[in-house]
C-alpha cells in the first residue's frame, strides 16, 4: 500500500451500527404508515422535504420517510464516514482499493485554477491540454476544414467503444441532439455483433466518415474486431493505407497499441488510470459528444458537472441532493426489500439515461464484499432500470400502481422544452405530476365505489398507493443540466457504495465472462474437432453450435 492509499476503517458489520438498528427498527414502524397519513398531519411537508442546487429541485416528500428517518439516515452516513471518503475521493486518494487508483472523474471538470494532486503531480493542467487539443480538432471537423482522405469533409462520425467507451458518449449525443450541428451525424457501434457494424455504416460512404476509436486499454476484443473491421472497410473503397490517417482517431490511455493498430499518436486523445471507464464521458471519451455540440457547450456540460461536485463537496448532508437520494435508495434496498429502482425521464432526448445508469449503478455497486474483501450481509445495488415517460405509463407502469413489489421511481421533468410544439409539453408535464400523485396517494375502495363501480370490479380498480417517487424537475435540458444530472447520480452511487463499504470503482464481475469466451472462440471457430473440457451442457452446445454453424 502507498500512504496515498485512503484508510478504509476496519468496520463492524454495517449491519451491528447504531444507526443501522435503528433504522431496522424504525422501519418496522415505518411499514405501517401511509404517505396519505403523512401528508395529511403536515400540510407543508411537500415544500419541506425538497432540496435544490445545480439547476435542479428535488422533491422527495412523496417518500415513505418521516424526519426522524433522515436523522437516522444521516446518522448511518456519519457511523460509514461519508464525510472522509467524499474528501478522500476529491483528494485524490487511492480509494479503488482493489486496483490500488484514485478515483478522480472530479478533476476532470475542475477549473482551471484548481488544483488535484495525484502521486505528487497536479493533473488539471493536463485534463485541459487535453481538452483545448480536442476542442482544436473538434474545430476543424465542424468547420470542414479537416477532410477524408479524398478530400471530401466528413459528414458521418462512427463511434467504437463498449461499455464506458460507449454508453456515456452515446447518451450524451443523443441527450443533446438538439445542441449539435446537424450536417454531423453521429453513430454508436458496440456489440461484437456484426449486425451493429453492418447496421451503422450500412448507408455510410468511407471518404465522408471518421472513426473515432474509444478504448482505455485498447485491448478489448469487440472494440478491437470492429476497429479492425472499420479499417478494412475503409480501405476497400479507398484503397490507401494512409486514408487511415484521415479517417480513424483514437481516445486511450495505451499510446503503444493505438500506435501498433496503426493510428498516428498525433491523432490520439489521452486520459489516465484515475478515471474509471463508466466516468469517463466529460474526459476524453467524449471526444463524439465534443464533435456533436462543439467546445463552448462541451465546457458548458463540465461546468454543469462541477457545480453538483462543489454541492455535494461542501453541502451539509440534510440538504445534499445526491446525500439524499443515496440515502433514500439504501433505505428501499435494505429496510424495504426493494430490488429495483425505476428511472423515468420525460424527456426524449433522455432515452438512453436509464441504460447510461444501469452500467454506472450497477457495475459500480453490485458487490458482493467489502472493502476488506469480507461477505456482506445486506443487499448491495438494486437493479436500475427505466424507459422515457410517457411510454412506460402504456407498458410497465401497471406493475408499479398494483403489482406485489416495491419500486421506488425517480421522476425526472424540465419546465421548458426543447421542441415547443403547442399543448406537447404541458400534457407531457401533467402526466408527470399525475404518476408521483397517484403513485403516493392511490385510491381507496370507498372512492373506487363512489365512482359507482360494481362490486366485482371495485379490488381490481382500487389503487393501494404508498408506492415512493422522488421528482427532480430542472429548468431545461442543456449541456450544463446534462452535467450537473450525470454527476447527481454518479455521487447518489458513490454515497450508496460508501453505506455499503463496497469498492464502487472496480468492476472484477465482467472477468470471469471474458476469460471464458476467449478460451470458447478457438473451440468455435477450429477446423479440427476440438476436445472439450467444459461442463456437459457448455459441451453440448459448443457442439451443436459447430454442426449447425457448418451446414450453412
Ligand atoms: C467501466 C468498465 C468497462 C469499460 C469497457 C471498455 O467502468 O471499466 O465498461 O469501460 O470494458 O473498456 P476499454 O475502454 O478499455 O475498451
């Protein structure tokens, strides 16, 4: 261990805390009693229990919670030390205790007059090299000035990446479409499936596109076959292996590999161990969403970032956005049994947020130990999950009114729209507010009847209610709201993984599934017939696979 390695206490279970018990407890108490009764005794509580900061407001009166839950909520984030390890993260720490890193995505949108040390070195002077060297080439693709190989301007730009080389920049671009520049037309291709190659450059010409190359390692096998298969194609219509020059550039912290596929270092983009690959959108990594929105708003997104970083830095922890919502997803997950937590923006340009969180919830805080490698005894994450309203109220939402389970649902509106198109907005609003109230409140079986429903029907129309919600409402979607959304949630996780004592930062649960695989492709993919030493079902299939693959 280096001394810049953070201290992890040495914790009790987190289950024999004070707090823990009696939040056990008061939960017990807490079961019984309706969000009706709640907002019935305090007339004021849905203006008392909201928060703002960063551009957005959060309501979360319509959570099953009383004040002396919070105060217990926050007694259990002191007991875990919420404090220290918010200070370790900002400082630069080493609290990826397993891949002995620090954990910095906040310095990534640090002002340029801050300073964030790492093993003696300030690294903002070089996260803004880097990104004055993006916003250069960002200039001279939107302004036509950097061409293909053929001298045409490039038109379409295909990103390679997977997993935090690709959902992050993928959201982002399609978040704020309606910031870009529209003679730019942007393309996602992650799955080792050929299909989504194929699919993507389907209507694509070579000498109007740029491949950017998204990869950390550059060592990861789907982006690597379709960055291989992106240059062959390529090269087959324009014949010249300098059009690769032109036509591929490169975001990775592995100059050696980037160099050896061939693309020239000068056309490579870095950043650093610190920053793991499900926070790394505002880094280089976003060198797509750049090229979408150009470099103003790409700063303007960082500083949307930046100011939910100094919120959650500095704010005492009772009016802490993503203290609270942190707290409030622990207090589902292990006094509720709640499995999952649905996102639900009503917002289109917000489609692809609810996968962007799956990857960043999910693989940040699906755990089984802790920090010091011990079994936990508590639920880790929940299941993220989630579809743009108002879609999902037509699909799923029936489960969440009157089905057996507990979701708790984050609700996410802006007031103005982008595509002001007349009543739209205001229906899509209502629906909104609709939800979280009916969700809350229900409807009992005295006013199902009084509506005059027949006997028979009145169960199945009665609506239980209690079903939590919080709502985050924000002016408008802009690159800087984007920002400050991402990183509410980023430190919502954070603060979940803290309570749990868990490394949010690692991610060793995609090995096992990839090591598997490389030894299966030759078994697939040999001529000769080839033993086999997995299990007998793995055998089968892997030779039914063969059979039925080689009759085509
Ligand atoms: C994210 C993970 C993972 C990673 C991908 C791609 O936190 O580390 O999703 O981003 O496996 O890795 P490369 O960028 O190295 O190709």
């Amino acid at each position: 261990m280096t001394n810049n390695t953070a201290p992890h206490p040495m914790q009790a279970s987190l289950t024999a805390r004070p707090a823990w018990k009696a939040l056990d407890a008061h939960s017990q108490a807490m079961r019984q009693v309706h969000l009706r009764q709640l907002f019935a005794e305090d007339p004021r509580r849905g203006e008392r229990l909201a928060v703002e900061a960063a551009g957005f407001y959060l309501d979360y009166s319509k959570n099953r919670i009383t004040d002396e839950t919070i105060r217990l909520l926050l007694q259990l984030a002191q007991e875990c030390g919420l404090r220290e390890r918010i200070d370790a993260m900002f400082s630069g720490q080493k609290i990826n205790v397993t891949e002995q890193r620090a954990v910095l995505h906040t310095a990534l949108r640090a002002a340029k007059d801050e300073r964030v040390m790492v093993d003696g070195v300030d690294v903002v002077p070089e996260v803004h090299a880097v990104l004055d060297r993006m916003a250069a080439f960002c200039r001279q693709v939107r302004s036509g000035h950097w061409t293909g190989h053929t001298g045409k301007r490039i038109r379409h730009v295909v990103n390679i990446g997977i997993g935090g080389s690709d959902l992050g920049p993928a959201m982002a671009c399609q978040a704020l479409r309606h910031y870009s520049q529209r003679n730019l037309d942007f393309r996602f291709v992650s799955n080792v499936d050929g299909t989504d190659f194929a699919e993507a450059v389907h209507d694509l010409a070579p000498e109007e596109t740029l491949f950017i190359i998204c990869s950390k390692t550059f060592t990861t096998l789907e982006t690597l076959t379709n960055a291989r298969t992106a240059r062959a194609w390529c090269l087959a219509k324009l014949g010249d292996e300098k059009a690769v020059r032109r036509h591929f550039v490169a975001v990775s912290t592995n100059a050696a590999e980037v160099s050896k596929f061939g693309i020239d270092t000068a056309n490579m983009f870095g950043f650093w161990d610190w920053v793991g690959g499900r926070y790394s959108m505002e880094s280089a990594i976003g060198l797509s969403t750049m090229l979408a929105i150009g470099p103003e708003q790409f700063r303007e997104m960082l500083s949307g970032f930046h100011a939910m970083d100094r919120h959650f830095r500095s704010t005492p922890f009772e009016r802490n956005l993503p203290v609270l919502m942190g707290l409030l997803t622990v207090w589902y997950t292990n006094f509720f049994d709640a499995n999952t937590v649905a996102v639900l923006p009503y917002e289109q340009y917000l489609a692809r947020f609810p996968a962007y969180l799956q990857q960043l919830a999910m693989e940040s805080n699906g755990k089984h130990v802790t920090l010091d490698g011990a079994p936990v005894d508590y639920q880790t994450s929940p299941i993220y999950w989630g579809e743009p309203g108002t879609n999902g109220q037509h699909s799923f939402y029936q489960l969440i009114h009157q089905g057996t389970r507990l979701v708790p649902c984050d609700f996410i509106g802006f007031v103005q729209p982008l595509n002001p198109l007349e009543h739209h907005h205001d229906q899509l609003i209502a629906n909104l507010l609709a939800q979280t109230e009916a969700l809350a409140f229900g409807k009992t079986e005295q006013e199902v009847r009084a509506d005059g429903t027949p006997d028979r029907l009145a169960p199945h129309r009665v609506f239980e209610g209690n079903r939590p919600t919080n709502t985050l409402l924000g002016e408008r979607l802009t690159p800087q709201s984007l920002g400050s959304l991402v990183a509410l949630y980023e430190h919502s996780v954070f603060t979940q993984g803290v309570i749990w004592n868990i490394d949010s930062f690692d991610q060793w649960g995609v090995e096992l599934g990839k090591a598997l695989a490389q030894r299966t492709i030759p078994e697939l993919e040999s001529a000769q017939e080839p033993q086999l030493a997995h299990d007998s079902s793995t055998n089968t299939l892997i030779r039914r696979y063969r059979l039925l693959r080689r009759r085509d």
